[in-house]
C-alpha cells in the first residue's frame, strides 16, 4: 500500500490537490491583505520577487 500512497502523492492528484492548496492560500492572504507564502506563489508558477510589483 505505501507504494500507492507515494504514487498519489507524486502523481497527477498529488499535484492537484497541492495547486488547489496553493491556490487557496494565496487568495485568502491576498483578501486579507497579507503578503502570499513564496512556496505556494511557485507552486501555482508565479515569481515570488515579482509578485510585489503587480497593482490592484
């Protein structure tokens, strides 16, 4: 079984489930006016030092 459980958490709903995580940190911080994680901003692909820069 633990060969299935790495396969999961390695393979194609691993990732999912991890971007959908990100995804949800990174709006909650945003709405509430916090600054996002660096890992969940490159977990969804953005870059953490460029994230500053973009305006509302």
């Amino acid at each position: 079984m633990s060969a299935l459980r790495n396969s999961v958490r390695t393979g194609f709903l691993g990732r999912a489930f991890a971007l959908l995580g990100a995804a949800n940190a990174v709006s909650a911080a945003v709405e509430a006016g916090r600054r996002p994680c660096a890992n969940d901003l490159t977990t969804l692909g953005i870059d953490p030092t460029s994230f500053d820069q973009v305006s509302r």
